[in-house]
C-alpha cells in the first residue's frame, strides 16, 4: 500500500488563521446558540426547501449549488464552538487519558494541523463511552451529504419525544454516528453543520466516529471541497473542517458494565488493542493510539495467519506491521477507518481487497475482538458502516433485505445463495428484518448509507435506517431496535431515481 499524495494546500493556513478571529455566539452560560437558526424547525425548514441528491442525479454540475448556509459565516461560528469545546471540556482533562494526555502546543491547538507546515504529528485516538444499563444509544451510518435524511431522522427523534429541538430528551440518551459524513453529495456543509449543532447542544452524548472521508485526501477527490468551494468560494476555510476530524475518534468502544461494543466506519485493526482503554475508571475516557503494533500482534496471535486467504499471506504478514501513522492513509491505512469484513462465514479469516483494505472474516475478527479485552471489560462485537456499492451486490442485497442493518456471516447464509432475492434470504437464510434484534456474541452489524444518494439510486431503496440499542445488566438482554423511514423528498421519485 503505497501512501498517497496530499492535494495542494495554498492558503489553508492563513484562512485557518482568520477564521479563529470570528467571534462565536453563546449566551452567557456558554451554550452555543445560532442567529440564523435558533430552532431545529426552523432549521429543518430550511432544509427541505434544497431538491434531493437524487433529483440531481443525471445533470450537468450546476456553477452554483443550493444551499441551506448560503454564508459561510454560521458554518464557522459553529466550528469554532465545537473547537473550543473540544479544548477547554472533557476532552482536555487529564484524568480521562489513558497513558497521557496530548501536548496543547499541538493536539489541542486548532490553529496548527500535521497538513500544515510547521507541521504536528497526526495523532488519532480512541474513545470509551460507558453508559448506564438501561441507556439508549442511536446509531446511524454513512450520510454522505445527504441532508434530507438526517433532518428526517431527527424529525422522527423529535415525534418520538426522544429528542427536542436538537437536544436529547433524557440524560440517559446518546447518539454515535458511524462516519463519512460528506463527498459523493451535495449537502455535505449541511450534514456537518448539524453535526456541530447536535455536539453542541449535547456534549456528553453525541459523538462522531471518524470515517475514511473524514480525510483532507478524500474531500479533495469525492466533492466536498468542490461543493463548498461552489458555495462559499474563497470565504470557505478547507483548512477548519480538515482540523475538526482530528478530533473525531476512530473508534468508540460503547457499552455497559463489562460489555462494549467497537463502534467505527471500516473494519477491525489489530494495531491497537483497548484493554487499557476499557478499564480506565472515567465514563468517557481516551487515548492515543500512538505506534500500530500489527506486527507484534501476529507474532502473538499467529492463529490470525493460519485462518488467512492462502494466496494472500505474504502480502498480509508484510503489510499487518509496527508503524507510527503519519496521516489517515500513510504508510498504511488505518483500519478502523478503511477495513471492511467478509459476508459469509465460509470466507477466509482474513484477506486483502485492492482498493478497499483489509477484509476480515468471522474467523479473525473473533480472535482480534478476544485480544481486545482488558481485565474484566469484554468486546462483544461491532457495529460499523462503510461497506456499500452503488451496484447491486450481495452486501447491498442483504442490506436492504435487512432493513437497512445486516449481520455478517448468517449461519443459513452461504456464498452459493450470493445473488438470493429477498424472499430467499428472509426465508431459507433467515436473515433478521424484524424491529427488533438480539445481539450475538462476536458479531459485526453494518449499517445502511442514507438513501439520497447514489447507492440508493443504484439499489432502488428510499428508507432511512437508525438503530435504537437498549443496554441492560445483562448483555444477552441489550436489543437493537431498527427504525425504518420513507424520506419525504423521495417520495415522488422513479425507481432508481
């Protein structure tokens, strides 16, 4: 895996450097508040006058996109708030690092990035989340700019009386999303602009995974900067929301008591174990993930070779090596963030995609999550996103038979029922599509992309998906509820449109 190039960067820093220079809007308590839209409803007004990603689909690019932020400015506020509570809140108390808190000259300082020059090492990190039992956590996957969606979603939370406005309702609520917020759709800026705004109004309970497109490489190449630089031209800072991911975790270890679960976008990385990180005594609590030791974990788990593709073994014990990242891509890529899973149980425990990552089976990833246990804390499984096509294939199929929310390796699935039409994969292979779902012992759940998008063009699907997980003392008593919704825009669109 050869690293990438970065994209050019002129300017980056000094428009860094004044977009700190806005005054952010609180009121005296430091709450974040908005002038252009102090309530979610009117905020979601304002949304659902933008035509869908879909209706778009087919164009010739407009010179100038529709938008709810026509000025940048909110935008900034926003981020600059989420910057400040990011450095100043939980995040920099040195009681919730596990073997150090990052230095302020550099983690916590917004104003200098490892893209920049002089440049700061590029740390990710990963989180705990300890909820109490009987908690709900929300999770949703990729977004992908589609912004119709997410206000649908959260319109859903408010009918549901579990949120208002943008706040959570109850004290014991909590939101994870599961990354790739922007490219690939038109209203990236509006999908994270009500990221912050969720942040902001619920710091302790909504938290964002960082996916593979949480990247300055990727925005580059897939859209959002082209969108923003549509929209805001040479008022849009690249270098801010570059700047924000690096205070999004790669992976959230959720759970309850002993149980957690590995919340992330891509896949497993045995780079890094949590042990530590799982017994640290603060209910939100983090740490860097420093040096990747692959390379020591295969030569203390060498089981991981021998469940390995055959053909790809040498690639696989020279490339799940010691390093230390230097950018989400370089010199390798990060697993939590790129890797992806096998779809059958019959498939290799381990393998390569070229393109994609590493790709775990059900073989691996069991070994890899009994290696990331701490003394009592256990990891139970993932839940996770990343993993979509726009062309029908046997992981979209199984995820829109599911509902939106597919586990891997079903034990009546198998490669020969690949291609199995919906009817098939509810009957023979008893693939779970009901509300509500039990957890397994080792298992990896994905979830679906929102709908107004180009997969959900190419697989004809128009419903959104969220999960609603109950913990409990017990972990064979947590349940995932599936909550289904027809996104209004879509309604009066073709099929495949």
């Amino acid at each position: 895996m050869l690293p990438r190039r970065h994209p050019p960067l002129r300017s980056i820093g000094q428009a860094l450097l004044l977009a700190l220079v806005f005054s952010v809007a609180s009121d005296v308590s430091g709450q974040y508040r908005s002038k252009e839209y102090p309530t979610f409803d009117s905020w979601k007004a304002a949304c659902e006058k933008l035509p869908s990603n879909r209706a778009l689909l087919g164009q010739a690019p407009p010179a100038k996109l529709q938008t709810a932020l026509p000025k940048f400015d909110p935008v900034a506020e926003a981020l600059l708030a989420a910057f400040n509570l990011f450095t100043t809140g939980t995040m920099n108390k040195a009681e919730n690092w596990v073997g150090g808190k990052p230095k302020d000259t550099e983690f916590f300082n917004a104003q200098r990035a490892y893209f920049l020059r002089p440049p700061i090492p590029f740390q990710p990190f990963a989180q705990k989340l300890s909820v109490p039992s009987g908690s709900e956590v929300i999770f949703h996957g990729d977004f992908h700019g589609d912004i119709h969606s997410f206000v649908a979603m959260l319109d859903s939370l408010n009918q549901s009386g579990k949120m208002d406005g943008f706040r959570l309702a109850k004290p014991n609520t909590y939101m994870v999303f599961l990354g790739d917020y922007t490219d690939r759709g038109n209203y990236g800026i509006e999908v994270l602009y009500t990221m912050l705004r969720l942040k902001l109004a619920n710091p302790e309970q909504v938290f964002m995974a960082r996916g593979n497109h949480e990247d300055i490489q990727m925005i580059a190449s897939y859209g959002f900067l082209a969108e923003c630089q549509k929209k805001y031209g040479t008022q849009f800072s690249p270098g801010l929301i570059a700047r924000l991911y690096d205070f999004f975790p790669v992976v959230i270890y959720a759970g309850s008591g002993s149980d957690f679960i590995q919340c992330n976008h891509g896949g497993m990385e045995p780079g890094y174990l949590p042990g530590n990180l799982l017994e640290a005594k603060s209910p939100i609590a983090f740490q860097l993930l420093g040096e990747m030791k692959g390379g020591d974990f295969l030569k203390k788990h060498p089981g991981l070779m021998t469940v390995a593709d055959p053909a790809k073994k040498s690639f696989l014990t020279q490339n799940i090596r010691n390093y230390t990242p230097t950018a989400p891509m370089q010199p390798v890529i990060n697993g939590f963030m790129w890797n992806d899973f096998t779809v059958f149980a019959e498939e290799p425990g381990v393998g390569y995609m070229e393109g994609r990552g590493f790709v775990y089976g059900k073989k691996g990833t069991r070994i890899v999550l009994d290696a990331s246990a701490g003394t009592k804390a256990k990891v139970r499984g993932v839940f996770r996103a990343h993993q979509h096509s726009s062309a029908v294939n046997p992981m979209m199929r199984r995820l829109v038979a599911g509902k939106g929310v597919f586990r891997h390796w079903h034990e009546h699935d198998s490669l020969a029922k690949a291609n199995a039409s919906a009817a098939v994969l509810h009957g023979q292979c008893k693939l779970e599509h009901s509300a509500d779902r039990k957890l397994k012992d080792g298992f990896v759940w994905t979830f679906n992309v929102a709908p107004d998008s180009y997969y959900g063009a190419g697989n004809t699907y128009k419903f959104d998906t969220y999960g609603v997980l109950k913990t409990a003392d017990t972990f064979a008593d947590w349940n995932l509820r599936v909550v289904n919704q027809i996104v209004p825009v879509l309604n009066s669109l073709a099929p495949g449109r």
